[in-house]
C-alpha cells in the first residue's frame, strides 16, 4: 500500500502537520493489548515502544531497550519513562468535577484511565532476505514492520495512539533512519489532542474544553546493561546515574541553524546522563573499566533526551522558547501515585499536578545540572536526594487550554552517543596498564592532545567526550527536523545477500539494490568480523555493480565468520553539509548483518583412522579433536573470539557424535548431517552447564552409508563407530 506525504511546506506548522500526517492510519480505532510492542532494528541505537504511550524496561529478567552500539551484546540503557498528563477544573464523562485531574502512563492503568488504539510500525521497503548456509537469519525480523509504504521518508515510523479518560487522546510516531550519521537517534513526536474520546470506542463521551493542560515525563538511563557488570549491579537500574542538562541559553539561539562548520553547540534543550561512581570500588569506575577483564570501558553511554519543538498554542505552532517550563532532574523513584480515577483519588491528583507543573515532589528535584552541582561533594549521585532508584531527567511541559478538537504537539530526539568500541579497548588497556602497575604515569595523552600524568584523568576526560558527541547527536536530529526530515539517502540495500561456507573459501553473493540505477550509486562493500558478532567488522570487499559475489580465501580453517554487505554511493547527492557531514553514504549494516557463523567446511572425513603407508606415514588422517588437551589457560590462543570451542574435524559427513565422563555418563549429543568434515562444540552440557577438568570420551558413530565422491566406493558403512579421549583443564 502507498501514501501520499503532504508536499513540504515553509513554516514549522507545516511540518509537524507533515510529520505527523505520514504516519497516522485514518481508520476504525480498535482496542490494543497493553503488552503489545514494536520493534525498531535498523540503526546503531534499537529500541522497542510498547502500546499504553510510555516504556518501562524490565522484561521480567533485564532491563531491555534503547541498545546503543547495537552491534554489541547487553549494550541495553533503558530503565524507565515515568509519563503523566493532567489538567484543572475538569468535570469526568461521569460528571464527577477535579480541581485537578492527572493519569500515570503505566501498564496497570489501561483500560482504567489509559486506552491504547493504535501501535503500528511502517517500513519504507521490504528487510533483505539473509541467507547462511540456506538458514534464513533474517527471519525474526521480517514481522517487525505491519506494512511497507515507499513513499515515507524515515526508514521507520511507528504510530502509537492512546484515548485517555480526561478525554486528551495521546499519539506518540517515532521516526527512525539508517543512514550512518542518523542512526543513534529517534525522533518522537506527541501531539495532545483533545478528542473527548475516553474508551476505546469511538463514540465522543465529552465535549468540554481542557483547561492547563500538561504533560510530563521522567525518565532514567542505566548507562549500560554490559557496564552493570563493571561497575556494579545496582548500575542495571541507573542508581549511580548522573544527570545533566543543556540549554539555558535556548531563547537567545532558538531561530539559529546548526551547521557543519559548528556541529556542537549546548544551547539545545536537552538531558541527559551518563554512569558515575559506586563508592564501593576501590578504582575510579567513570567510564566502567572492566578491572577483572582487559580494562576495556563499558559504560562510555551518554544518553538523553532533546526538545526540538514544542507549540506555542493551539492556534500558534511556532516554536515556543520558553517550554519545557522545567527541564532539569528527580529522584528515580520517589514520586506521587494517584490512588483512584474516582473522586477518592482527588487529593492524589492534586499532588500529581503539582509534580508535573514543575514542583519536585518532596523537593528532590532542581533545574541545575546536577552533576556540576554535587558530584565534587557526593561522589555517589544517590546521596544526593538519598534515593536508591537513581536520578531521572524531568522535563514538565505545559499548561495550555485546548478546546474540542485542538491539539499541540511537541517534537522530541532521544540518542545515546559516546566513544566507540575500539576506543573503549585502547583507553581502557592503556588505563588497565597503569592501573596494575603504580608506578606508571604515562605520559597519557589527552582528548586536546595534551598529557597528564594521572591515569584516571586521561580516562575520564576521554569518556567525557561523549557529552559533546551526544550534543552533536542532538544537533544532527533539529537539523534533520528543520529538513522536515528530507536528509540525503543512502542507496537501498541488497534484497538478497547468501553466505556459504565452502571447503577452500566462504563465498559472499546478493541481489542488486533496487538503487542501482540512481545515478550517484557507487557500488558495494562487505565487512567481516572474525570468532563472534560483537566485535569490530572490518572491510574485506570494494565493488562496483558487478559481479555482486566476493570469494572470501583469506578465512582460516576452524575459525567463524560473519558478514555484512552494503550498497554505497559517491556522495554527489550529500554535498551541502546542511543536515550532516558530505560525502559517501552507505546502506544501513544490520540489514544484512549475519548472526550465524559462517567457515571454511573440511571434505568428510575418509577413514575413521588414520591410514598409514608402508613406512609408516599418514596418508589419510583419522578424526582429530582440536585442541586437545583443551587448555583454558591457552584459550587466547585457540579459536579467536571463541573461548570455549572445541573442533571435531576429519569426522564423517553424517555421524553422531556423543560425548561422556569418564565414568560413563552422557553430558551432550550432537547430531552432524551437513556432509562436511567440521562440527563444533562448546564445551557445554546438554543441561546448559559448563564442563569441568576431567577426561572425556567422545564416541562417533556414522549414521549412513556414505561413498566417496567420483568413484562411488563406500567409505562409511552405517554403524561403524570411533572413539577419542578428550582431556580438558580449566
């Protein structure tokens, strides 16, 4: 199905009409169940929005969402956003008058105050189909979008609208790119609409005017899931979380452009945080220097919220300089409840009102930026309101007085930027360094080019560049917006990439992009990372249109491999620099990014055992077990980025093979058809355990006839087994 954006159009009113417009589905409002969710998986930053308007992170094990780099494992640095909206002198459809009446965006409150609609994601084409080895990895992804409309701009916009019992219908669309310099930000819109709709129904229950209408959020940031591990658990809900704010000076520079020439200015309205000190530790944890591993820094997150618009009126759309009325930060989890959506609950919404006015509950709360303020004093950013939870950004937005039928809407970036991977490792080996040895004082060099002698200095100081990246994130957003959206594209992916593991090469093949008749279009490239995903994929292939297939012969036996391909152009259509840097742009990676290994497949196995000539020489080799003794201290050195693999190689095409304790017991089976020579195992039981030193017996049994290719001659008969001892020391 296509639609039809809305032509751009001169004032700001336009487009926050046009934004709005491309994603709202004009049709019959039906109930959505309250745990539904929509997944964005496009870009470097991933996140899911679930369908009562706000997010809260826990999935009953984690804390799950915005993952920033999302190339990474456990990079999650969501907690929560606490969400409410209120007005005064409000009479209910029940006729029931409030001096003031305010709902809590929660999940236990829908059906009760709150009453999803609509949750909906569109894509602006189809995912390309991933093939290894004939498995389709893209397959868990292909449901993430309900439908594709090419004439969007965005890579993604999710529509989520929720009726309300006060009669304000919230719709939250989030806008999600690709495109490199775009793709660690989302940017949301919320328009509050009064429709007097407050069900599900779409019968109109009232027709009053909504006076001092406001909304308001708080939300916290772990900073991260990974680095949680580093500095300590408590940091998986953002407990040592700082707070800062930008932004003081936004009436001065509100009708400014950001430029290419000054990516970076504070003057955005914005918060946002980043990890602090568990006074626990002995070390400086800035940054999450995972001390019992390599050092390398696990928390560089800087994470937060900008406010790129917000309507002066109902009647005026013009950006308003002086909203957010409150822009600062609150204790994570000391709020106000509302006790009853009855009149028995006046009172509570009474104080809930307060709060979203910009009146900190119990006083824990300020417009300061609280990291300037305390942390000199109170290392530990808990003590400073004595809050376990943590610390939120607090934006209060508001009042306006909407009569039926008006509406305003307020436009919004949430990013997460800081230093990437490879720096984490060189800060962090360099820090671990010095940190083991007292007598080390560098030099270290700093992110201005001087040198310190203090370890944690040069740290810090790199770790605390990410304020200004995440600045430069939120400036690349507002100029995105005053683009309305129109930022130059990159080519379409592949529709079809197919990796297959060979036995002297891993060959990489696809489809064309459907942009390969643009005339900017350059050609492609493929990256490969080397033992597992999560680490940095590097660029083995440049090409043009042809011949769209690359012969990896550079893999190594007994090695994994993943794979990505992008399409890319010469940058002739990206050369103004008015919404990012100009030059080439490349396909989004996680389009095509493998998650299963790819590697070079050994022929079947010939002869169980060895076969010797006369003198004694193998002229067949038996199934070897590599390594073997399986040494954990050695593990560095065995399998790149595998630490506990261990290869059974020369084997049977089609075999089983069973692995037991000394004494008997069977601890995992594996069952080997592919026809190759290879299988892996990972040290792990059937029973998800790790196994312990010992000795192993590994019993092969061949599972089919099987001949030899050419000839025809039987080189395995059904039945026929082997047996190998494995010795492991850990």
């Amino acid at each position: 199905m296509r639609r039809t954006l809305l032509p751009p159009m001169p004032a700001l009113q336009g487009i926050v009409l046009a934004l709005m417009l491309s994603g709202i589905w004009f049709g019959v409002l039906a109930q959505v169940v309250s745990t539904d969710r929509r997944y964005i998986r496009i870009g470097e930053l991933q996140n899911h929005y679930t369908a009562y308007g706000s997010d809260r992170a826990w999935n009953n094990t984690w804390y799950e969402g915005l993952q920033w780099p999302a190339g990474y494992f456990y990079q999650d640095n969501s907690v929560i956003r606490r969400q409410w909206i209120g007005c005064e002198d409000f009479t209910s459809a029940r006729d029931e008058h409030y001096n003031h009446f305010a709902i809590t965006f929660s999940e236990g409150n829908v059906s009760t105050a709150l009453f999803p609609v609509e949750l909906k994601q569109t894509a602006r084409f189809a995912i390309p189909t991933v093939y290894v080895d004939g498995v389709d990895v893209s397959a868990p992804y292909a449901a993430d979008a309900d439908e594709i409309d090419e004439s969007i701009i965005p890579d993604r916009i999710v529509v989520n609208k929720v009726n309300s019992l006060m009669g304000l219908t919230i719709t939250r669309t989030i806008y999600a790119f690709s495109q490199q310099y775009h793709n660690n930000y989302f940017i949301q819109t919320w328009k509050l609409e009064n429709t007097g709709n407050v069900d599900y129904d779409d019968e109109i229950e009232l027709n009053r005017t909504l006076k001092g209408v406001r909304f308001s959020f708080s939300v916290r940031y772990a900073v991260s899931r990974e680095g949680a591990n580093a500095i300590g658990g408590s940091q998986t809900w953002g407990k040592w979380s700082w707070v800062t704010k930008r932004g003081e000076t936004y009436a001065d520079h509100y009708g400014e452009k950001i430029t290419e020439a000054d990516p970076i200015v504070d003057w955005i309205r914005c918060g946002f945080s980043f990890a602090g000190q568990n006074p626990v530790n002995t070390f400086d944890n800035i940054g999450g220097p995972y001390v019992t591993r390599d050092g390398r820094l696990t928390a560089p997150q800087h994470a937060g919220i900008a406010v790129l618009h917000v309507d002066k009126s109902p009647s005026d759309h013009a950006d308003d300089p002086a909203q957010p009325n409150t822009l600062g930060w609150h204790a994570g989890d000391t709020y106000p409840g509302v006790s009853s959506y009855t009149p028995d609950g006046a009172a509570s919404m009474d104080i809930l009102y307060s709060v979203i006015s910009g009146n900190a509950y119990m006083g824990l709360g300020g417009t300061n930026r609280f990291d300037e303020t305390y942390m000199a004093t109170n290392p530990d950013p808990s003590t400073v309101h004595n809050d376990g939870g943590g610390t939120n950004v607090w934006v209060c937005y508001g009042p306006w007085d909407l009569q039926p039928g008006e509406s305003v809407t307020i436009v919004e970036a949430e990013g997460i930027s800081g230093l990437n991977r490879k720096q984490c490792e060189t800060i962090g080996a360099r820090w671990k360094k010095a940190y083991l040895d007292p007598g080390d004082k560098g030099p270290f060099t700093l992110p201005n080019g001087t040198t310190t002698d203090n370890k944690d200095t040069y740290k810090n100081q790199w770790v605390f560049t990410g304020k200004d990246s995440i600045l430069m994130t939120f400036g690349r957003a507002k100029r995105a917006l005053d683009a309305n959206l129109q930022i130059p594209q990159p080519p379409l992916p592949p529709t079809v990439v197919d990796v297959k593991s060979g036995g002297d090469r891993i060959t990489v093949s696809w489809t064309a992009s459907p942009s390969e008749n643009d005339p900017d279009f350059a050609g492609y490239k493929v990256f490969r990372a080397v033992g597992r995903t999560d680490t940095v994929f590097q660029e083995i292939y440049n090409g043009g249109r042809e011949p769209r297939v690359f012969d990896d012969v550079t893999a190594t036996r007994g090695i994994s491999y993943y794979y990505y391909v992008v399409a890319y152009n010469d940058g002739s259509r990206n050369n103004t620099g008015e919404c990012n840097p100009t030059g080439p742009l490349m396909s989004g990676r996680y389009y095509t990014q493998t998650s299963e290994p790819a590697y070079l497949r050994r022929q079947a196995g010939e002869t169980l055992a060895d076969q010797l000539d006369a003198n004694g020489n193998i002229v067949k080799p038996g199934i070897r077990i590599v390594p073997n003794p399986y040494d954990i201290k050695s593990r560095k050195l065995q399998y790149i980025g595998e630490d506990d693999k261990i290869m059974f190689l020369n084997i049977p095409g089609h075999c089983t093979i069973r692995i037991y304790t000394e004494r008997g017991d069977l601890i995992n089976q594996i069952e080997h058809e592919d026809g190759s020579g290879d299988e892996s195992w990972n040290s792990i039981t059937s029973a998800r355990q790790v196994v312990v030193s010992g000795i192993y017996i590994v019993h092969f049994e061949v599972t089919q006839d099987q001949y030899e290719s050419g000839t025809n001659k039987q080189i395995h008969k059904k039945g026929d087994t082997a047996v190998r001892k494995l010795v492991i020391i850990r």
